[in-house]
C-alpha cells in the first residue's frame, strides 16, 4: 500500500500522462472534425424541442457560479459540488502535439482554422 496521501499520485499520474505527446492522423483530421460538427448540429436539432443547457468545460473552469445556473435548470437544491479531476495539460496547444506542424498545415483555410488560435473558444 502507497503512503502517500491518494491525491498526490493522482497528481503524478497526471504528470506522466501530460509527458506524452500524441501524433494527429492530420489524413482524417478535417473528415472526423466534419463528422463530429455534423454529429453536434443532429444532437441540437433532435433536442431542439426539449428543454436542455449547453454547457462548455471552460465554462465552468472559467465561471465558478456556472453549475450553479446547471442546478438551477435542473431545478435541484444548491450544494457544492467539487471536481476530482485535476488539469493534465498546461500551456499552448502546440506544445503538446508532437506533429503539431503538420496539423497547422492541415487546418489552415479550412473551417477549422480558428482551433489553432491559443485562445480559441467555442
């Protein structure tokens, strides 16, 4: 049994998986990217008459009071509500993709250009 307390190996899983560096199959990038927007505009339509919230990661990240509007449309009590995830990731984009050249080549002139910006959002 490790000593350490649970959520510092949490803590050095995450920097172990945030050292890997995934290669983009930059041949598929733009199809699956199509695919998935088309998959989001079906989703948004076969709803459009049920009554949901869209609601973004970095929304909540960014807006701490955000899942509290979450709980509100749900029409549950407030409480507080805490995440056991921790960040993997830090710092641009491009420093974490190992072809990241290549994706930049891929994207540029498509619609999908602008999720090379640093401060892309959605």
């Amino acid at each position: 049994m490790c000593n350490k307390p649970r959520n510092t190996r949490i803590f050095l899983q995450a920097e172990i998986l945030a050292s890997y560096k995934p290669t983009v199959d930059t041949q598929s990038l733009v199809p699956n990217l199509k695919q998935v927007d088309d998959m989001v505009t079906k989703a948004l339509e076969y709803f459009k008459s049920t009554r949901h919230v869209i609601l973004y990661y970095e929304d909540i990240i960014k807006n701490k009071t955000k899942l509290m509007d979450v709980q509100d449309f749900l029409r549950v009590p407030h409480q507080e509500l805490r995440s056991r995830q921790v960040k993997i990731h830090k710092g641009a984009l491009s420093s974490q993709v190992e072809n990241w050249g290549e994706v930049e080549k891929t994207l540029k002139g498509t619609p999908y250009e602008a999720f090379l910006q640093p401060d892309y959002e959605v």
